[in-house]
C-alpha cells in the first residue's frame, strides 16, 4: 500500500510542537508501530484513526511518557526529548485523557480531577479548594454532577469520560492526548466535549491529538488526520483535502483483503449445521 | 439521520432523569454509618460485661483491655494502609516478636551493649528494612505479597529463636527511656491513640493517603496519572514493619518486663487483619479507615476479655472471632455490590 501524504515534516512552515520519529514499539515477538512518524504543529488538531488493534494506543502511551518507544524519538518543539515517565511528560505540558480514563472509583469526582497534581498547603490536601475548583470546572463544559463528593463510582459513563477530560484540559497542558475520549458519551455529552476541542483549536495555544472511531467527528474538530494500520502510519491528510468516504474506503480495502484471503471460511460451520 | 418528535426531548431528559450520584451519596452515608456501626456494637459489649461483672470496670481490666487493644490496633493501622493499597503483610506478628530481641540484643541483656536509644532506633531501622524486603520481593519479583510475607513469617521466627534461645529476654527498666516506650501505665495506649489518629489524618487529608488508595482502587489508572504505584506499595510496607516493631516495644516493655521469641506472631497479624477487616478495609483494596481498624480492635478487645472474667474459655472466644470476620466479611461483600448497582443504574 503507497503511503498518501501531502506534506512532509521537513517542508512543514513551523517547527512542529510534539513529533514522534520513526518510532517503533515491540512487545517480545509482537510489533505494535513500525517506524511511524508523526507530528503536530502549535495549536493544530490532528485526528488519529484506525482499526483497533492498529497501534493507536501504543503510540499514546508513548508520547506521554507511559511506555518507552524500542526505536525513534520524540521532540518537543524540534527538541528531541526522553520522557521517562507520566511525570516527566507532564512536565512539559503534554496531558492525556487514556482509554480507561484512569478514574479511581472510590474517591470523589474533585479528588479524581486533581489526580497526583493535588493542592496542598504542608503536607495536607486544600480538599475545599479542590471542591470549589471541581465545581467551577464541571459547570464550565457544562456537565451536570449532582455533587463534586459524588465518588466516581457512581456516575455515568459519559459523566465519568468528562472528568477523565476536565482534568486534562483544565491544566497548563501545551500538548493534548486524547485517545477516545467520546467513546462512552451519548451523542448530547460528546457534543459538549467536541465543542471544548473547538474552542481550544480556536485559541490556538494547544496542540490535540485526537483518536476516535467516529470519522464525522473527525472531520467535525480535526485539522489533519493520521491513518494508523497494523502499526504504521498510511495515509496524513488535510481535513479540507479528504473526505470521510474516502477514509471509510481506505478502511473498507483492508477488510475485502481479509476476506479475500480466507475464502474456505464458514465451511465447518455450515457442514456442523446441516448435521445438526 | 431522522429524528423523531419525541427524540429530541429524551435526549434533553435523559440527564435529570438519572439522579446523578443520589445513590452514591446513601451508599457513603450507609457506610459512613457502618463504621459508627462498630462502635456501637462495642459501647453495647461494654455496656453488658460492665452490668454482668462488676469487676470489668475495675482499673486493672481495663488496663488488660488497653494492653490487648494497643498492640492489635498499631499493626492493624499499618495493615489498613497495606489492604487498602491492595497488599497485605503476614509477616507483621513475627515482626513484632523479632525487634524486641534485637533491640535487647544490641543493648545487651545487662545494658553493656550499645545505648538502649540507639539500639532502639537499629532495631527500628531494621524493622524498616523488614518491610522494604517484603515490599520489593513483592513489588520487583511479583510475587503476590500473600506468599512473600508467608516466607519472612517463617525466616524472621527462625531469626528470634536463633537470637533469643527459645527464651525471653529481660527488658531493660531503668531510665526514663523504657517508661515512655511502654513502662509507664498508660504509655503503649498513648502510643496507640496517637498512632491511630495521625495515620488516619495521613489516610483521608494527604497526598500520600489519597494515592494510597488510588493504587488499591485502580493500579494502572493511578500508573498512568503518574503515581508510583510501587513506591506507595513499598512505603506502606514499611510503615507496617516499623509499627509492628514498635508494638513488639512496648508491649514487652509494658506487660511482661520482658520479650518472649514466642510473642505475638500468628494469632495477633491475624488479630490485627481482622480488626482492619471488621472495620471496614476492603480486603481487594481502595477504601478503608484507620479508626475503623482501631474501633474493630477495641471491639476484639472487649470481648476476649469479657469472654475471660466471665469465666467462658478462650477457645469460645476464638469461635466469636471467627464469626465477627465472617459477618463483617458478608457486610462488605454486601456493601461492594450495592455500590456496583448504584454505579449501573
């Protein structure tokens, strides 16, 4: 498959502010990414889609600092930089929303939006602080929570999606991770959490990578969009310059190719049947 | 897409239809209950054994109250930080037994060894290190903390009786030293209540609490916002080596006068868990109280001691023991899965 792109990262006018190079990870004899490389500019949106399986959360995990890349290199505003954990991405500005949105049930919805960057005064917690912040957070994206001393146990899927995001976009963060954030919401809360990408790509301060399953929202919020397959990157395109059919057909391709190789399947099933 | 007359209306319902966080809110408040719970069933236990028997309020049974009391309630606040960060130390009575006989080891059994303060402080440090060996074998090697603990318990046994010779040593009594760490009356439940409400204050108002229970409760999300998981396991470790090695202090120290190879072990590291456990510590991890752990000792407290000046024999009393974990162990189930609804629905 030719690898379609419209631009390379040397003729790109800005120096990018996050940019994987060549970046291949391996756990023991299985290959997650082959040499992918990737960037994104200062307050650009780019939109990372792919099959599951593909690598997406893989090369999340590695830009913030979670996992360690086998081979290649990140850098951060033409930087090259070694981030050895969370805390040293985090130290760089770069917040990530994860998949499992790395909640804690059985703590309240303000302590989860202060996870490990919680105020203090000595050693002890500025838990009314954390309340009133909680509050102000919450009522800004427009989410409704009963009560910030709710725990997180309690609450909705998409309630609990919008604090895995609050805490995120609430920070200094320069560099958003966000690996499918609107996976769990219905169509009302993700509306609300696309809308808050829209106003962070208007302000242009913070550079978002976005993962979704969800190709209109893609086209919706995203400047750019990256197409990840088995681990590397095949098509990297303008929004403006491709189109939602033309990514579901990309995608279509691999599955009539899956198919194509298997043509004696269903044949045990159907002899068992007429056993049957 | 089309949408129906009436969709619209449901999306826009569909939030203030969910009463978001009520049940939550009863699931805390009932559980916040159930820690009173505890002591309530204790202030009736004393109630009933102080009308049954006049001799339970008599100074020196509540002294041999205090004493059961203190030295369970110390390793169980060191074991709630354990359980609740999703480990536990097995370890902890034998370590109780061992600092002791180091500490009288070094000193000297006539005091012609080192300083008693430094040879307290060693035998601490080596409490310390008790703990941190539990902690990385457990943490590095994976080994579930179950079976590591299960092989210090043996080793650091082996260890006392090397030491000590099957018998106890005299513990020292003169200075003012030996009085503050259990020679005087009310020094080891000074100790305890101290111990108890800081810990219990670093639980619920300090970072280190907070993500304590954060690595019990979800160890891979607490990873991936950066908490040390390791570190914070490792920490609470030790935390229980030192307060079980301290408890073993002062108990010699104050009931005894002296410091058997034999004492605490077994019985009391599963005395202390199941005060933990009675308490209210969830056994998987994520919430616990230490005052809960300290109330679930004070209620083991009174009834073994009830049990004893109303002349019913110790093995009954084993029997009730039994039967108090196992209610508090349903009651927990039960709870967990009441706050599983709630979050479903």
């Amino acid at each position: 498959m030719s690898i379609q792109t419209d631009q390379t990262p040397n003729t790109a006018p800005a120096v990018p502010a996050i940019e994987a190079r060549h970046v291949s990870k391996s756990f023991g004899s299985v290959t997650a990414l082959r040499d992918v490389s990737l960037h994104v500019d200062k307050g650009e949106v780019l939109g990372l889609i792919g099959d599951n399986g593909a690598g997406k959360s893989t090369l999340i995990k590695i830009l913030t600092g979670f996992q360690q890349p086998t081979r290649g290199e990140v850098l951060l505003d033409g930087q090259p930089v070694t981030l050895g954990s969370v805390r040293q991405a985090r130290d760089h500005g770069i917040e990530t929303v994860f998949q499992d949105l790395a909640l804690i049930d059985t703590l309240p919805v303000y302590m989860n939006l202060h996870l490990n960057k919680e105020p203090r005064s000595g050693p002890f917690l500025r838990k009314r602080r954390m309340r009133l912040n909680a509050r102000r957070y919450l009522d800004d994206i427009g989410i409704r929570i009963a009560s910030v001393n709710d725990e997180v146990a309690s609450l909705s899927g998409g309630q609990r999606q919008a604090i895995a995001v609050a805490r995120s976009v609430y920070s200094n963060a320069r560099i958003l991770l966000l690996d499918e954030p609107l996976a769990a919401m219905g169509a009302k809360e993700g509306g609300i959490i696309l809308d808050l990408i829209s106003l962070l790509r208007e302000q242009g301060e913070v550079s978002i990578i976005l993962i979704a399953h969800n190709y209109t929202q893609v086209f919706d919020v995203c400047d750019r969009v990256n197409l990840l397959q088995h681990g590397e990157i095949t098509l990297d395109k303008k929004t403006t310059e491709t189109s939602v059919e033309e990514l579901l057909d990309l995608v279509a391709n691999e599955y009539r190719r899956g198919g194509a190789l298997a043509g004696d399947r269903g044949r045990l099933l159907n002899e068992s049947r007429e056993l049957g | 897409m089309t949408v129906g007359s009436s969709a619209p209306v449901t999306t826009e319902d569909a939030p203030p239809k969910r009463p978001p966080g009520r049940w939550g809110l009863v699931g805390n408040r009932v559980l916040r209950v159930r820690e009173l719970s505890v002591l309530v069933v204790v202030i009736v236990l004393i109630v009933y054994f102080g009308l049954a028997n006049s001799a339970f309020f008599t100074s020196s049974n509540i002294q041999n109250v205090a004493d059961f009391f203190s030295s369970v309630a110390i390793i169980a606040t060191g074991e709630v930080f354990l359980l609740v960060c999703g480990e536990i130390d097995l370890s902890a009575g034998m370590t109780f037994a061992l600092v002791p006989v180091i500490m009288v080891s070094l000193n000297g059994e006539d005091g012609e060894g080192m300083p008693l303060w430094l040879s307290l402080l060693i035998s601490l440090i080596f409490a310390a290190v008790i703990g941190a060996f539990n902690g990385v074998v457990s943490q590095y090697l994976r080994l579930p903390s179950f079976i590591t603990t299960l092989g210090t318990l043996y080793i650091l046994h082996g260890i006392s009786l090397t030491i000590a010779g099957s018998t106890p040593l005299p513990a020292p009594e003169d200075g003012l030293l030996p009085k503050i760490f259990g020679g005087w009356t009310w020094a080891e439940l000074t100790w305890t209540v101290v111990i108890v409400i800081v810990m219990q204050i670093v639980l619920t108002q300090t970072r280190w609490g907070a993500h304590t229970i954060a690595t019990g409760a979800n160890a891979l999300g607490a990873a991936e916002s950066g908490i040390r998981v390791r570190q914070i396991k490792i920490r609470a470790f030790v935390l229980t080596s030192v307060l079980a090695g301290l408890a073993g202090v002062l108990d010699g120290t104050h009931i005894a006068k002296s410091f058997d190879p034999n004492a605490g072990g077994s019985d009391l590291m599963f005395s202390a868990i199941a005060a933990a456990v009675i308490g209210g510590t969830a056994l998987l991890g994520g919430s616990g109280t230490v005052v809960g752990a300290a109330l679930g000792a004070l209620l083991l407290a009174v009834l073994q001691d009830g049990f004893n000046i109303q002349g019913i024999s110790a093995t009954t009393f084993v029997i009730v023991e039994g039967a108090a974990i196992l209610i508090a162990m349903t009651l927990n189930v039960y709870f967990t899965r009441f706050r599983a609804r709630a979050k479903v629905e």
